[in-house]
C-alpha cells in the first residue's frame, strides 16, 4: 500500500522543513499512544512519514520514485534507512545519538513519544511554593510610597537542623534501595522496545544518601511551620493591582531546598478628593459663578498637601479641565509626576436680594 506522506501529516508537497516538524509535533502529540484517544498504528505512520520527509536525501527520493524504494530498510516498520530498534537499544534520557545518520529526525521522534509519556527531568529537591498576599493602602501611601511589615503562617526553615533535616556531622549511608546513586532505572516495554526510563529513588528523595541520624522536630523535612515577617517596600506611584516580588519569602523548601517566593498584591483604596486616571489625578472643585467672573483665585488642595492657586482666566470654557502641570503621582519607573486636572462644578448663587439682582440686571446691560 502506497501512503502519500504528505497527505499522513497533512502537509502540501512544497512543505518546508519547519512546516513539517510542526505539522508532525502536532499529530505525534495529537496520536500519542499513551493518551485516552491516542492511536498507536496513526502515531507509527505520522512518525514513518515524517522520517522520510525530514531527511533531504529520503524526501527527494521519494518525491522521485514514491515509496517504491522501499524494503531496502530490512522490515523496520519505519521505513527505509533505518533499523530503530538497533537504534534504540541502550536508550537512556540524555541520549545523544549524533552518531547516527538518523540522529536529528530520530530524536524529533523520541521527543515527541516521550512528552507524551510525561516523563520530566529527576529533580532532587523540593522548592518551597510561592506565597501572595493583599495590601491594602491608601491613594495618599501610594503618593508618597510605604512601608508595610506583613506577618504570615508558613513554612520556616527548621532551627535544630538548619533547614537540611538531618545531622550532616552524624555521618551518612549510602541508600540501598538505588545503590548511592539517587536515581532507579525502570524498564518500560513500548512499541519502540525496551527503554530505561530513570526516576527518582523515593527512599533517599534523590540524594543517594541515608542520614545516620534524622532530625525529630521536622521529621527530616528540614522545615516547620511558623511564623515569618517581611518588610514591604511599596514605591511611590504604585498602581491598583500592582504585584511586588518578594524573593525568597515563601514557604521554605523541603531538605535544604530554596524558599518560593512571596507576592504583594497592592489594593490602592479609593480616595474621596481624588480620582486617579493613570498618573493623572482628577479633582472636583465647587465655584460660585460670580467668583469665575469676577476671575478670582482659586485655592486647591493637591495630593502632597500642599495649596495650589489657580485663576480662571477669562474666555475659558469651563467645560475643559484646569490642567496643573505636575501635581499628578509619581510616575513608576520614570520621571516626573502626572498632572492634576480640575473638574469646576459652577454653582449659580442661591439666593439674590433685590438690590443683588439690580446689580446683575446693569452687568447684563454694561457687557451685551
Ligand atoms: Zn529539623
Ligand atoms: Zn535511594
């Protein structure tokens, strides 16, 4: 039976080599026989045709004389030009097969079986996991930036054994279940062959050593619970929803393992005087109409406290916002602050007397 190649990973003839590794990644993953839908013989001919398409000198070949040439591979149900099985004798993680013609297209195979199967890199330790908190602060800390002590439960270095859980001094073993190397090998039968596959030994957690002695407090975990107290720097400027990093003040890992890290989420209140757009902040100003024609001073509180003087200046639509250059937050990361607009609410005066309004009726004259 003649299976067009291109058509198995769903490619045109004129495919380049990056279209084709991703076509191929795509269905290896998609066909994966260890999946819940996976198919086996669709991941063996996805794996077939791409062997072929991916080597220059196959692909042109077969773009020449089709599939005809082959049987010169020996029965290996990947096609010609190789053997896998050979290939994969000895298979262990960390291979490198650069020695083989087949190598670069082979281990884009090998990759894609075994991302499917899950297997991950040994990892000796366990890093502790990351910490996030809330606080809260008002637009005026945000102004002017803060410091915050915050004080959490979590997972703290054990004193007695400084973190590692045992008693170093004591001496060590080594551990018997993996013969000191830290690691098991485990047979897998797959349709590939027969693989090793390593894993961490769970008697000496990956370490290949046994501990004479193991520390009781913390049970040879290296860490207890606690309490822990961090000081926050938050920097002026800082926004709503801004996160601070705080490195290493998570929980505490187990056996002398790094610390995870802490997350300060910054809730940035609402404030009554001021509404923040970005650095800019918007604040309401009552005036009374008389006071806007007569152009008189204005006195406005700005976010530092201090009291701004600002004139109406005449022809103005007081519509537009007063813009004060500069007397907005800090801006994060740069320069300068944003600006402090003035939204005016021009009241009319609420009650006039009759010689008030005699006066109004001669302004009405004088300026018509
Ligand atoms: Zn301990
Ligand atoms: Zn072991």
């Amino acid at each position: 039976m003649n299976k067009d190649y291109y058509k198995v990973l769903g490619v045109d003839n004129s495919a380049t080599e990056a279209d084709i590794k991703k076509a191929y990644r795509k269905l290896a993953h998609q066909y994966h026989p260890d999946k819940k839908d996976g198919n086996e013989s669709k991941f063996k001919e996805v794996s077939e045709a791409y062997s072929v398409l991916s080597n220059k000198e196959k692909r042109a070949q077969y773009d020449r004389f089709g599939k005809t040439f082959d049987g010169a591979g020996g029965g290996s149900p990947f096609g010609p030009g190789f053997d896998f099985r050979g290939f994969a004798d000895g298979f262990e993680f960390g291979f490198d097969g650069r020695n083989h013609e087949d190598a670069g297209n082979m281990s884009d195979i090998f990759d894609a079986f075994f991302e499917g199967l899950g297997v991950k890199k040994r990892k000796t330790y366990k890093r502790g996991a990351d910490l996030q908190f809330q606080q809260e602060i008002t637009l005026e800390e945000a102004f002017t930036g803060i410091k915050k002590i915050i004080k959490y439960k979590t997972f703290i270095a054990c004193k007695k054994c400084s973190g590692v859980g045992h008693f170093p001094d004591e001496g060590i073993k080594p551990c018997a279940a993996c013969d000191g190397r830290g690691e098991i090998k485990e047979a897998r039968n797959t349709f590939f062959g027969n693989f090793s596959q390593i894993k961490n030994c769970d008697k000496c957690h990956g370490t290949g050593q046994i501990p004479n002695k193991i520390c009781k407090d913390c049970d040879g975990v290296g860490r207890i619970t606690g309490g822990n107290e961090i000081n926050v720097n938050i920097i002026p400027g800082i926004a709503d929803g801004q996160m601070i990093k705080v490195p290493k003040a998570g929980e505490k890992g187990e056996r002398g393992a790094e610390s995870g890290d802490l997350y300060v989420a910054i809730r940035v209140k609402q404030s009554s005087a001021f509404h923040r757009v970005g650095d800019d902040l918007l604040v309401k100003k009552e005036i009374n109409l008389v006071d806007v024609l007569l152009e008189k001073q204005m006195e406005i509180d700005s976010i530092s406290g201090k009291k701004l003087s600002v004139k109406i200046s005449s022809g103005a639509n007081l519509k537009d916002k007063i813009v004060i250059a500069g007397e907005g937050m800090p801006k994060l990361g740069g320069y300068g602050r944003g600006n402090l607009l003035v939204d005016l609410d021009v009241r009319a005066p609420k009650k006039l007397s009759s010689k008030a309004k005699k006066l109004l009726e001669d302004l009405d004259q004088e300026i018509s």
